[in-house]
C-alpha cells in the first residue's frame, strides 16, 4: 500500500466510527465518509460567495455518473465545431448542462460548474471516481471488520 493510501486508511477507520473524513480527488470533488455514508461532492460558491452549496453523488452512483458524463462530453466535442460562436446550453443526460461558446464551456455537473471539455479531463474522473470507490472498499472492510 502507499503512503496515501494507509493514511487514508487510517482516516476511514475514524471514520467507520462515526467521525469524518474527506479527501480532495484529482477531479477536484471531494470523496466524504461520514458514519458509514461515504459519496462523492463537489462544493458551489454561491451568489457573490454568500451561500454555499453541495453537489453529492453517493457512492453507489458513480458509474452511472460516468456513464452521463462520457455520453455528454462525446455530444460535446461532436457538436462545439458545427455550431460556430454561438453562445448555448442544453440539459444533456442526467441533468448535466453542455454548454457552447461561453466562459464555462464543456459539459457541467450543474448550471455552469465544473466544465468537463475533453477526454483529458473525464479520465481524471474515472481516476477519481476510482479512487473513492477504493477509499470505500477500505470502509466496508473496516466496518466488518469491527462489527
């Protein structure tokens, strides 16, 4: 195991107790466990940074996450080239928005956030979404293994 991994363990077995923990992925979502829950969330600055609010995916639903992503970005990158300079989104599979021409173009998780506009990019997210299902593997163990 490597040293991240083993301090992540380490991190998990607080939290399979009720605690918390939370570790930024490559992606730039965060993979939480808290009290055996464990999901996938991105953090939204809300109007003029006043309000804040979370994106989570659980755990259970990150390929099918991928799954949109993947079918999105590849509309994506077929389209943006026909489409000329005009400014446009669209709601593509599973609430994402595709958005053209604009400071936030690519494929967003919601509204203008988090724009995904190459394969570049989704394969940090595969990364990531791999890792945090790793991350939880090690709290099932863990969970057993104390209970």
């Amino acid at each position: 195991m490597d040293d991240k991994t083993i301090r992540s363990l380490n991190g998990i077995r607080d939290a399979g107790r009720g605690s918390y923990y939370k570790e930024l992925l490559p992606c730039g979502c965060y993979f939480t466990a808290e009290g055996g829950q464990a999901y996938v969330s991105y953090d939204f600055a809300g109007n003029y940074g006043k309000v804040k609010r979370e994106y989570k995916i659980p755990i259970d639903q990150l390929d099918t996450f991928l799954d949109y992503l993947h079918r999105n970005l590849v509309i994506y990158l077929h389209t943006k080239e026909s489409i000329g300079k005009v400014a446009m989104s669209y709601e593509g599979y599973g609430g994402m928005t595709l958005q053209f021409n604009t400071s936030c173009s690519g494929v967003c998780v919601e509204g203008y956030y988090f724009p995904v506009d190459s394969m570049e990019q989704f394969h940090l997210y595969e990364i990531s979404f791999e890792r945090a299902k790793k991350l939880y593997a090690l709290l099932q163990t863990e969970e057993q293994g104390n209970g």
